[in-house]
C-alpha cells in the first residue's frame, strides 16, 4: 500500500490456510484486509468448561490483530482465509511512521477500540442476571454525591464542593440534590471557598493548582491526559475510605477510556502539585498524531492492554465452576504481570480475596468457600500475613487449567446455543 511517505506490504493467503492463530505469540504486525474474505474465531469464552466459538465475516478494510499487537499478548482470535486473500502487513518498526503519514488508520484504531468495547460491554451486561463485576459498566452519578458526602464529613472542602457541584450539574433531583446544594453554598460562602472547576487553558494544555481536583468518580469524561509537568494522585473512595491507588509523575497518561467511550471515571484524580497536563480528546487528536506519533502509540498500548483485560475477564465470566473461576483468574494475573511460567517459581499475585471475588463477580460466600477448598486441597497456594494470594510453584496454576481444558475436550465441545447468538450480538 503506497500513500504520502509510508510503505507497507500486501500478503496473500490460499484459500484454507490460516492468517493468524489463537494463542500464536507472532506480535510485531497486525493486518488490515485487502481483499477476499476471512472468517475470525474466538474460542476463549466457555460456558460449563465447553468452548463457546464466537465466528464473524471479516470484510475488505477490517483489522484483525490490533490488539495483541499492541499490548504484546499472543493472538487473541484465529483468521481463516476463505477464499484467495490479501491483507496488508503493517509492521512494528513502520507503526508510528504510518499513523502519523495517515491519521485515519489512527483513527480506524480508535473505531476499533471503540466496538470492541461496546461488544464487550453488551455481553458483560447480557450475562449478569445479578451485579456485574466492575468491568466496564459505568458508575451512577450518585457516586459523585457519595464521594462528596464523605470529603464533607472529612472536612476536605475543596474536594466536597467540586464533586457537589458536578452532581448538580448533572440535573440531580431529590432529596440529595437538596443537601448537596445548601452544602455547596457554604462551602463557596466559607473563608477557604474552592477551587475552580475548570482549569485554566490554553490550546491543549491544561494547568491545575495543587489539591485541585481534575475529574472524579462519576463523572463525564471527554479528555484523556498526558502529565507535561508535576504529579497526580489516582484515589478512590470505597466503604467509607479514601484508597489512593497510584501517584503519577511526568509523561504518565491517565483518563485513556474517554478517547474510545464517554464512559464515566472510575476513580479520582487530583492535582498533587501544581500539574500541567495535555488534553486529548476526539477533536484534536489528528493534529496529536501528526506532531506527537510516539505519544500516540503509548496511548494504543494502554488502550490495548485494557481491552485485552476486560477480554479475559469477559471470558473469566462464563465459566460456571467456582474453583474453575478462581484458577482461570489467577492465571489472568499472571498473564497480566507478564510472571515467567517455569517450574518451582514462586510468585506473589499482589491480588487479595476480596480482589478476586470482585475479579470473578462471585458472591461472598460461593467464592470464600471455593478459595477455602482450594487452599485446603492445594498446598502450592497460600494467603501470605499481607492477605495477598500467592503460590509456590506458578506453573501449578497453568498445568491445572490445561488438564481442565483436556479433560473437557474444549476443542471439540462448540456450543451454538442462545450463548453464541449472544457473542455475535454487537460484534457485526
């Protein structure tokens, strides 16, 4: 394919022969289909430990590859050529070249991101007939009088008044809007008052005082951000507490899910210092392409990695055994941390029980009492004086889901059942 200054090369497939696998660990180069017709499969989502294949027509335009190539994960889906194919190869060492020459194939990538999302957030919800686990389903706005209610009763003013006031904006009615309200009004009558809720700016950028908050829970987001200059301090407020989950500095990227979907925050984020952070949103993010590529492809790779997360935690819900969940969930983690999976090595999941049952969207008591029979039956995984999950040879864990899958013949069992309609749903 030649357009403006970059180049990369077309590949044809026998009809019959496979594009790519699932499971493959080829992860420098995705395609975008040319012409012909290839089917992609998944058969990661399980129902009762049998294999749910999830098939859909690839069309001349459509990506396939992106996002193990992009988070470093081997292939997520196989591709099968159905007739004579052509797709193109688009190489590592060409990418940021390539996005920056054609800003549309970024934007393709967004698109992407974005429907695999939605797909994912339809299944998520069509699965759960209780509370989902926290994946992708937005927060209330609720969450901001909540967040607010508990800076009040902390006396953090400025944190109050600015989750009050977005509650408000929102169109809140009722008995909190009422509270919220006259709360507001005192805190911007006291002495100390409150930050702006805006920041200043100019062009992209956006400049915060110290403590001033940027977004919080609950709330809209339309910008992700690039920190140009200071820190921020990541926090959530959870049963009563204020966690603080991360403190970035320069050159980190934090807000990236409002790029793909204006899904509400998940957590807050506060200026730790005076903080000077570049906005990305859909409408200036061709002229960041053109000007900050390398910047760019951070932001893909985060992306990437959060998708294919959100795929396996997807994945991890349609599993039905509980002590099944909880294996499949461990080695989730371990995948995520990148552990090597070798004979005899220890490794600590940095993950407690609560984090798992919350992982796997199991009640507290089906899923205490499957980690009880597995801490009891299985001496490789222990609770370290921490509470964090933690096993003495990682390569139990693997070894035990592969003779899961063997001893299901997941390969064989494929379901065509109201479940894979379901897979399809929103995929096209």
């Amino acid at each position: 394919m030649h357009q403006g200054k970059a180049v990369f090369e077309s590949v044809t497939f026998k009809k019959g022969s496979y594009i790519v696998l699932e499971g493959q660990a080829e992860l420098d180069r995705f395609y975008i289909l040319k012409t012909g017709s290839a089917e992609r499969c998944i058969s990661r989502f399980f129902l009762n430990n049998s294999a749910i294949r999830e098939c859909r027509m690839l069309e001349p335009g459509d990506l396939f590859g992106v996002i193990s190539f992009l988070s470093k994960r081997p292939r997520m889906e196989s591709v099968l050529a159905l007739n004579d194919t052509v797709v193109y190869v688009v190489q590592k060492d060409i990418f940021g070249k390539f996005i920056q020459d054609h800003t549309d194939l970024a934007l393709k990538i967004i698109r992407y991101f974005s429907k695999q999302l939605r797909h994912y957030d339809s299944i998520a919800a069509s699965l759960s007939s209780k509370s989902p686990p926290e994946i992708l389903i937005p927060q209330n706005i609720e969450n901001l009088y909540t967040t607010g209610n508990y800076y009040w009763g902390k006396k953090k003013y400025h944190m109050a008044g600015y989750a009050f006031a977005r509650y408000l904006e929102y169109g809140a009615v009722g008995r909190r809007a009422e509270r919220a309200k006259g709360l507001l009004a005192k805190i911007r009558s006291s002495k100390t008052g409150m930050f702006p809720l805006e920041p200043k700016k100019s062009d992209h950028l956006r400049s915060y005082m110290t403590n001033q908050p940027i977004f919080m829970e609950g709330e809209h987001g339309e910008e992700l951000y690039v920190i140009q200059s200071g820190s921020v301090r990541i926090t959530k407020v959870h049963n009563g507490q204020e966690i603080l989950l991360n403190v970035l500095p320069l050159g980190e990227i934090f807000g990236e899910m409002a790029l793909i979907e204006n899904k509400t925050r998940n957590s807050n984020a506060v200026a730790a210092d005076d903080v000077k952070l570049l906005a990305i949103n859909r409408d200036n993010f061709e002229y960041i392409v053109q000007n900050y590529p390398a910047m760019v492809i951070r932001i893909f790779e985060i992306l990437a990695e959060r998708l294919w997360l959100v795929y396996y935690q997807i994945a991890n819900l349609f599993l039905t055994d509980p002590e099944i969940k909880i294996y499949d969930a461990l080695h989730i983690q371990i995948l995520k941390h990148r552990i090597q999976v070798s004979k005899n090595v220890p490794c600590t999941l940095h993950f407690t029980v609560k984090d798992i049952l919350k992982f796997t969207g199991m009640d507290d008591e089906e899923g205490e009492a499957a980690i009880a029979s597995i801490l009891e039956n299985n001496s490789n995984i222990y609770i370290n004086p921490d509470g964090k999950i933690c096993c003495m040879d990682v390569s139990d864990i693997i070894q035990r889901l592969n003779v899961i899958k063997r001893d299901s013949e997941v390969e064989k069992n494929i379901l065509s059942s109201e479940y894979s309609t379901l897979l399809h749903k929103d995929a096209k």
